[in-house]
C-alpha cells in the first residue's frame, strides 16, 4: 500500500492558493508569512491583492510551485486555523 493519496494533480506543479479576509492588520503579509513556512522559496511577488468594491475585505493570491498535497493540506490547515484568514480556496 502506498503513503501517495489518488489526485488529479502532478506534482510539482503551479498552483495558485486563494486567501480571503478582513482588509486589515496587513493582511497580506499575515499570508505571506503562513504560506512561506510551507514554501520557503515564495517571494513577496509571487502574491497578488484585490480588495472588495466596500474596501472592508481583500483577496490574496499566492501562486506557488507545490510539491505534494500534503504540503498544500499543511498550507490549507494553517490558513484556517490562523484566525485570520476567513476562508481558503
């Protein structure tokens, strides 16, 4: 039996991670510190940011290599438990 999970994905591979959350507190960089003890070799640049039409809530995309999905499980599961972040895609 093997430890590998059935995905419709080939790792390594692109893969953008969508955040979304308050616009507040330097959301981005919260982010962007979550993600990167996942993928040491994000960059600031690799991440881009949209706010809401009201301002209040932002959208943060990092486009990142992933390597297997237990590390974009490991990335999804600090997301969610951050506080922060107030739901992932």
């Amino acid at each position: 039996m093997s430890d590998e999970r059935e995905t419709l994905l080939e790792f390594p591979c692109r893969f953008p991670i969508k955040a979304f959350g308050k616009d507040e507190d330097d959301f981005q960089e919260r982010v962007y510190k979550l993600i990167k003890a996942h993928v040491p070799e994000l960059e600031r640049s690799d991440l881009s940011m949209r706010n809401s039409s009201g301002g209040k809530y932002a959208a943060v995309t990092a486009d990142i290599m992933a390597q297997s999905q237990d590390q974009l499980d490991a990335i999804y599961n600090d997301l969610t438990d951050s506080g922060t972040v107030l739901m992932s895609l």
